[in-house]
C-alpha cells in the first residue's frame, strides 16, 4: 500500500508534503523525499493514535533546515525556499498541525502554539509562518450555528478562543479570505454532516502574496484538498502550466477513510 496513493495530484509537481494522524509508529519509505516524522502515539486501548509527516522533495531545490516536534500534535520544520528575489522571504516555518478535544486540551494546545509563533518571531524576525492541518474547530461565524463536527455541534467558545489566539499572534486565516474560497466552503463532510475544520493560516506578508485557495472534494476521503497559490515568481510573462510549484499537502495517510489535503504552489 503506497503511502501516497490517495493523493490527488501528481507527484511531480509536488514538492512538500504535510501529513496529519497518520497512525505511524515508524518511519515510513519514500524514496526521493526528506522526511521529518513526528511518530504516532499509543492510545488508551493501545491502538496508535495522531503522527505527523512532513517530507520535501529532494530535487525541489528546497531544504528541511531543522524539525522539532513540539508534541504529538504539533511539529515545526524551518524550510529554506528556492526564492531569489526580495518580494517574499525565503524562510518558511511550516507548523504541522493536528487537534482533537480527546487528545489534548485546546487550552495546552493553543499555549504550545502560541509559544512556539512567539519564539520563531523571536529567533527568525523575517521568516513567514504558515500553520496547516486538522483542526476539529470550525472557525467560521457564518457556518458555526448550522455545523455539526463527528457529530457534535461545534462550540463558540472554542473557535473564539482560536481565533482570539491567532489574532494575538498577528496570524492570518486563509480560508474564507482567499480568491477561490469566498465564501469558505466545507473542508470535510460525511452523510448530512458537514464542517470546515481544516485550515491554512499564515503571516500577512505571506497572506498577501497568496493567489487563490481551492477547495476540492476528494472520492476516497470525508475531508476536501486545499489548494493555495502563492505568487513569488518573478513578474514576466509566462504561460500558467509553466509555474514552478511549491505543493504543501497537510493530510492524512490513506489507510484512514478522513484524508486532509492542502497544497500550496509557487507560480
């Protein structure tokens, strides 16, 4: 069973690849890919639970500098990108993100991740930071009074807290606020049940660069595929099939029916 064959896209056109609750205990093969791998854990009955996977693809031209899983549910990886002009910085923080109220409480949750944007703001004062992955929170005001999440109704207080958070942090949401997803569709849905519970945050100066997000229904999974378009190419003329591609794809491994998956490209 090959660990990305319920992607969607081709493969040749993707260079990052973010992976949530992968169920994985040890790190898996993928050959023409660095990997930064933040194992799964064991759960109360003893089955795996959460796992995170960020792999960069090695003729890309970008590089994994450092990775730090911060906790089974939270993995930060300094990405250098192929960038060689001043419109946009080269360094990317990616955090690679995975909550579920069984896991972890939203406060410790919200605490590690705020520490963590705090620290990197510090450290790397010019990097961009861009938060994906799988939430469980449905952020949306206009979808949070109709929404019901694995069958449990979504809490203001929850997404309030979230977002009070990212905006403390000066973070910015993407879905909703992007060409191609205004207004925000749903990002997962199974039988009557629908939400949008996966999500891509960044820093403004990342935000506006950003050309579209698309969201796409997926046949072999509950969850849609996020799709982001990131304008830091020089500006010249070009044909759009031409555009070198930056592919991030916050997901899950296929041997679980709720795949995630985002992209991001560089055009």
């Amino acid at each position: 069973m090959h660990l990305f064959s319920d992607i969607p896209t081709d493969l040749e056109d993707v260079d990052i690849l973010c992976l949530q609750e992968t169920w994985l205990m040890n790190i898996p093969a993928a050959d023409g890919f660095e990997i930064a791998f933040n194992p799964a854990i064991k759960g109360t009955k003893g089955c795996p639970m959460s796992g995170l996977l960020t792999l960069v693809k090695l003729e890309s031209g970008i590089r994994i500098l450092t990775a730090k899983n911060i906790s089974p549910y939270i993995q930060v990886v300094k990405i250098k990108l192929p960038i060689q002009q001043p419109k946009i910085e080269n360094l990317l923080i990616l955090l690679n993100v995975y909550w579920q109220h069984a896991v972890m409480q939203l406060d410790k949750f919200m605490e590690l991740i705020s520490e963590t944007i705090c620290d990197v703001k510090e450290n790397e004062k010019e990097a961009n930071i861009l938060i994906c992955g799988d939430l469980n929170i449905n952020c949306l005001p206009d979808k949070i009074r109709n929404d019901r999440a694995h069958g449990k109704n979504t809490s203001d207080p929850v997404a309030t807290m979230w977002l009070h958070e990212m905006k403390a942090c000066n973070i910015k949401m993407l879905n909703g606020e992007t060409p191609g997803d205004i207004p925000a569709h749903f990002t997962w849905q199974r039988n009557q049940q629908q939400s949008t519970i996966d999500y891509m945050f960044a820093t403004e100066s990342m935000k506006q660069e950003v050309a579209c997000l698309n969201i796409t229904e997926m046949k072999s999974s509950d969850h849609c595929m996020l799709e982001m378009y990131l304008n830091v190419a020089q500006p010249k003329k070009k044909a759009a099939n031409s555009c070198k591609n930056l592919v991030v794809v916050p997901g899950r491994n296929r041997l679980r029916l709720n795949q995630t998956i985002s992209i991001l490209h560089l055009c």
